[in-house]
C-alpha cells in the first residue's frame, strides 16, 4: 500500500517539482501557439496570468487528491489513474463551451485557439500523473547476491 511509501514531505516536493515542469510546458505550448500557430494573443484563457494559475491549481488538485487516496485506498495507483483520467476528460468540457458558443464568449477564439487549451490540459496530465505515480509506486529493494 502506497500510505507507507508517499510520506508527505516527499509527496509535497515531488508534486512541487511537477507543479513547475508542468508551468514551464505550458507557457512553452503558450510561446508556440502565439508565434507559429497563429492564435490570437486577445485569446484571454492563454494569457500568461490564466496559464500560470490554472496550472498550479490543477496541480495543487492532482497532488491533493493523490495524497488523500494514497491514504484511504488500499489500491491506491489504480483508482488515482481512473480519477485523474476521469478528471482530465471532464477539462474539456469548458473548451468544447467555448468553441461552441456563437458569439464566442472570449475574442479571438477559434478551434485552433482551444485545441491549444486542450494541448495544455493534455500536457499537464501527463507530467502530473506520471510523475505522481512514479513517486507513489512501492519501491523495490535489490537483493544482494
């Protein structure tokens, strides 16, 4: 059971590190849609201020709901897998509304514009999920021959 091997402290540096690789990749994702995908810097939701703090948010949530299933859980990785899965289908509920909307509800939105939010969705799942059940997994101890 993970509850033994997540201690807090390493949890809360682990998820800290992935908070701000996380943060990186997305400002880079940022760069990249404004300069060569041509996405509109009137786009409010790839501001650099709205980029910086949905990505901590969501990963303050990742860590936070990872620690609290690493000790309630007796399956801990799998059922965080499912959740953060689960979790990251429902990110794009907000970016189908938005692409949807006529008129659009943020100037310069078009698909380009919000499938750049979904890269970021994307990106930050991985990172935050690999990362979180990297550090989670029972570590294995070799044997001396």
């Amino acid at each position: 059971m993970a509850t033994k091997i997540t201690s807090f402290r390493r949890l809360s540096l682990v998820g800290g590190l992935a908070i701000v690789a996380s943060t990186i990749v997305n400002l880079i994702i940022r760069i990249i849609a404004l300069t060569w995908l041509n996405v509109s810097p009137e786009f409010a939701p790839i501001g650099i201020g709205p980029v910086i703090f949905w990505s901590i948010i969501g990963g303050i949530g990742a860590v936070l709901v990872f620690y609290l299933i690493t000790r309630l859980s007796r399956q801990p990785l799998p059922v965080y897998v499912i959740i953060a899965f689960l979790v990251y289908v429902c990110t794009f509920i907000p970016d189908e509304i938005l692409l949807s909307r006529n008129p659009p509800i943020f100037p310069g939105t078009t698909a380009e514009a919000v499938v750049v939010l979904m890269a970021m969705h994307a990106a930050e799942a991985t990172i935050m999920l690999l990362t979180l059940v990297l550090a989670g997994r029972p570590k294995t101890r070799s044997r001396p021959q």
